[in-house]
C-alpha cells in the first residue's frame, strides 16, 4: 500500500470513526454544518501528522487518543474500549477482586483524577485522596488510556501489588511511585454519636442499600435518646449509587422531589419523596467537601433545595450519572453517561456538583509527607479522624444549628 493511499485510508477511517461518535453523543441536538466543519478540522490535523510529524507516527495509537479525548471532553467518566479490552471488562465487570480502592475520573483533563477512596482500602489508608492524579499504572501512561481499563488494571489478586506513580493535589511538585498490596476492603458501618446541646452525629463514610437502613436505624436511635437537632456527614463519601442516595434522602423528606434522571433517550424519570418512608422531622445539617460524590450529593442536593437541611462544608466532586457500554462494529465499546441526576432545582449534579450554602474548608486528610513524599504514619487517613472538638466544620455546623460548639 502507497503511503497516500495509506494515509487516505488511516485518515478517512478515523475521521468516519470520530463522526460516529459525534452523531452518538449530539444526535439531532447540534446543528450538522457544525458538525461537519469540525470534522474537516479534525481531519485537517490528522493530514498534518502524518506528513509534517518528526516521524511517521503510530496512527493506533492517534486514533486512541482522539476518540478518548472526544468522550472525555463531553463525560469525565466515559472510556472507549478495544475489542480485547472490552472483553476483559465484560469477564471482571460483575466479578468480585481485590483492588486497591481507588475511586476514578478523568476531570481534571491531566489524566486519571481520583475522585475519591473506598474507606479502609489500601489507598485511603496510603492517603490519597480527592484530586490526586495517577500519571502511569504499571508503567503505562494514563492521558489516552480509557477509564474503565484503568480500574481493571488496579484489580487483581488479593495480596498481589501494584506500582503506579501520582502527582498529589497537596503536593503538585513531586510526583511520587506508590506500590499499593491489593486486598478486598470491609466498608465501615454507619457511626453515631450525641453532641452537647441534644445534637446526633451520624457519620457516612460509604453508601449502600445496607448502609440507607443503617442511617434510619441510626436516626431512630438517636431520636431515642434525645436528640433534637442532627448533623449527618458524609466527607469522603464517594461510593454508592444515586438510589442509595436517593433512599437515605427520602428518610429526611416527607414530601418534595429529591432528584430526576434524563437524558437524550432516557425519558425523565422522578423521584419523589414517599411520607411513609420519611423517619424524621429534626432540623440538619449535612457536611460535604471534595471527597463527597454521587449518591451523598444527591443527599446534600435534595435536602439543601427542598430547604429541608443546611449544607455545609466544601463543594462537592459532581458525579450522579447512568452510564451504559454502547457495543461498537469492531466489538470495541464506548461506555458513556446516558443519563444524568439532575438537583430538585434542575442543576445536573455530575456538572455542577454541591455548593454548600455556608463554606468552610475542610482540614479532614490533610496528610502531611516526609521529604521523600511519603505520607508520614500519624497523619495517614487511617488513623482515628480529628476530634470532633477540633472539627471546624462541625463546630460552623452546630453554630449553623444554634446549638452548643462543644460537642461531649
């Protein structure tokens, strides 16, 4: 084959390959002369690596790169997938391993952002934490790789290891090698407490459908024993779906809606507020920061706009979407967000996450490190979080409540 031949073809496939994409992802909702002076221009710069690039460039691997970076200029949480890689996914995908508890993105347009970690996994007990961006795994650059593949890449065997390199958000300057032991984490049950002045604390480090009926064992408990206001924090709780969110939202609301779902061919779907499953009619105050993701900020979102909690804390990471593997001719697959959780207002919490209406910084997981970049063993997030007494954003929150700053 003639390299302008070779070049029409590379070209042409990848440029009809880019268009599939668009048509998939716009559909009839961008006009189509747009669209396709934007493929001209794609395709003007595909002509300009192939002839002009210091060397004759892998055009695999261009391609790779162009359909991720299309998908995750629209979804932080998509992934296009070879054929091989996909049917990796598809083994692993409903299979249970041991990993190292990372939760991921592609936010920050870098490359792998962590998004958050699952409590008492290797890597919060290693503090990392929300905003950290993993560079290679095992070696591989994570800017072209597909999100879906890197999750796959940190599962394994339990009490096998893997190696992979991270800039830390606290620490921009000196990206570090981390070796994590991969090992299947035991999420932490649903903690409670009574604070001075009548206050329930019911901490959330993780949702589930086991953890909602955790959170209603935990409001009737503390109702029990008198408590009259609550704060419920759900920091650094990034895991769990928007039902689990949805379920522990309805547990303070006896009316309202609490969140929808739509998308361009998903039909709006609400969700409302059942009376009966209501357990409490107490004032709150909800804490979030960072860390907090998917179904906590659908909590933080259906209480703060329902008027029915005051949320307060740092805003949060924004992820509450449906997502689906759309399977592609070549028996690769896209996995996308076809849908999206939208506040009772109609904000889309994926894009916009959670503004609290009073901020505050949070100084929960502020690890400090040694000179080697090596979080030191006293502040890793594994040990006991800092008193409650210490806690600015408890301590704005009681004020928030009008109750005592001294918890007991």
């Amino acid at each position: 084959m003639s390299r302008r031949t070779k070049y029409y073809v590379v070209s042409t496939s990848t440029c009809l390959a880019v268009l599939l994409l668009i048509g998939s992802v716009l559909g009839k909702s961008a006009d189509q002369t747009d669209t396709y002076k934007h493929i001209e221009v794609f395709s003007d710069v595909v002509a300009h690596i192939k002839s002009e690039y210091v060397e004759d460039p892998d055009m695999k691997s261009v391609t790779l790169g162009a359909l991720n970076g299309l998908l995750e200029a629209i979804d932080p949480f998509a992934s296009y997938l070879n054929a091989d890689q996909y049917k990796d996914y598809l083994k692993n995908k409903d299979v249970t391993h041991a990993d190292v508890g990372l939760i991921l993105s592609k936010k920050s347009g870098y490359g792998l952002t962590v998004e958050g970690t699952v409590p008492n996994s290797p890597a919060s007990k290693a503090g990392l934490s929300s905003y950290d961006m993993i560079e290679s795994i095992k070696g591989i650059s994570t800017r072209d790789m597909p999100l879906a593949y890197a999750v796959l890449l940190f599962q394994g065997d339990p009490g096998s290891t893997v190696d992979f390199s991270v800039v830390r958000a606290r620490r921009p300057d000196q990206p570090q090698t981390v070796t994590l032991t991969r090992a299947v984490s035991t999420l932490p049950p649903v903690d409670t407490r009574m604070l001075a002045g009548q206050v329930g604390y019911i901490d959330i480090n993780a949702l589930s459908a086991a953890h909602a009926k955790e959170v209603a064992a935990a409001i009737e408990k503390l109702q029990k024993d008198g408590a009259q206001k609550l704060i419920v924090d759900v920091r650094n709780c990034a895991l769990g779906t928007p039902e689990d969110g949805i379920a522990v939202a309805n547990l303070f609301l006896n009316k309202g809606r609490i969140a929808y779902l739509q998308g361009q061919k998903v039909p709006r779907q609400n969700f409302d507020a059942d009376p009966a499953k209501a357990v409490t009619s107490l004032p709150v105050a909800v804490l979030t920061n960072h860390g907090t993701a998917d179904a906590a900020e659908i909590v933080a979102a259906a209480l703060m706009e329902n008027k029915r909690a005051q949320v307060v804390g740092e805003r949060t990471y924004g992820d509450a979407a449906m997502r689906k593997a759309i399977t592609m001719d070549d028996g690769g697959a896209i996995i996308l967000s076809v849908g999206k959780y939208y506040s009772p207002d109609g904000k889309s919490i994926q894009d916009v996450g959670v503004t609290p209406q009073t901020a505050v910084m949070d100084t929960e997981g502020q690890v400090e490190f040694d000179e080697n970049g090596e979080p030191l063993p006293e502040t890793q997030t594994q040990q006991p979080k800092h008193t409650l007494e210490d806690d600015p954003v408890v301590k704005k929150a009681l004020e928030v409540l009008g109750a005592k700053a001294q918890p007991v």
